[in-house]
C-alpha cells in the first residue's frame, strides 16, 4: 500500500504535505507532485495537510492510474521538501474538473 497524488494537485500544487513526510518521499513536477510508491512507508500523515484534498490511499477503488502515474515520475522527477510558494492561481484551479488536460510531465525544480 502506498498513498499517491490525485487530480486535484494538477496547477494547486501547495506544498503542506512534503513538509510533514517523515520519508520524504515527494517530488516535484512543473505542475504537481507525486508520491514515490516504493518510499512511502503509509504512516498517512500527509493526507488530512493536503488543502485541495489531492492525497489518497491507493486502497481507494478507481486510483490505479494514479499509482502508474505516482511511480512513474517519482523515478524522474526531482526530491522536494520543503514548501515554497504555491502558483499565484492555485485557488482558482482548486477543484476545477478535468485537470488532467492541463498536467506538465516537465520537472520541477525540488530543493
Ligand atoms: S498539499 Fe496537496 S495540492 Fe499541495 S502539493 Fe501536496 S498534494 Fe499537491
Ligand atoms: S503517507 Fe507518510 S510516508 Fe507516505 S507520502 Fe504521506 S507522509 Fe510521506
């Protein structure tokens, strides 16, 4: 078991969450993060810090995309750990549907 990044994330894209993973398993694309399934140890402190809710169990029916998705770039993108500022849109596209259109496999900067 692991938890991945959903949807929501895709351009919100805060940042609580890596400050609290005791593993620091997340890493940072252009527009969101994702978890690294491998590192992630499922403590599931991550999951209430999230504010667009974009953090789930993969015990979740209907995640196995995003566990693909999760895996996938964890082993390209760089580790990140500590917050920055958030994009100045985030809130606007916090909970917009079909963000999926919109996801950057571009890296993100990390530490
Ligand atoms: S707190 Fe949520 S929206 Fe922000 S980067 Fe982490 S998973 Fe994405
Ligand atoms: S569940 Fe725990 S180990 Fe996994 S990403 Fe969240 S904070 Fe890190």
């Amino acid at each position: 078991m692991t938890y991945v990044v959903t949807e929501n994330c895709i351009k919100c894209k805060y940042m609580d969450c890596v400050e609290v993973c005791p593993v620091d398993c997340f890493y940072e694309g252009e527009n969101m993060l994702v978890i690294h399934p491998d590192e992630c140890i499922d403590c599931g402190v991550c999951e209430p810090e999230c504010p667009a809710e974009a953090i789930k169990p993969d015990t979740e029916p209907g995640l196995e995309s995003w566990l693909q998705l999760n895996g996938k770039y964890a082993a390209s993108w760089p580790n990140i750990t500590q917050k920055k500022e958030p994009p100045a849109d985030a809130k606007e596209f916090d909970g917009t549907p079909g963000k999926l259109e919109m996801f950057s496999p571009e890296p993100g900067e990390g530490d």
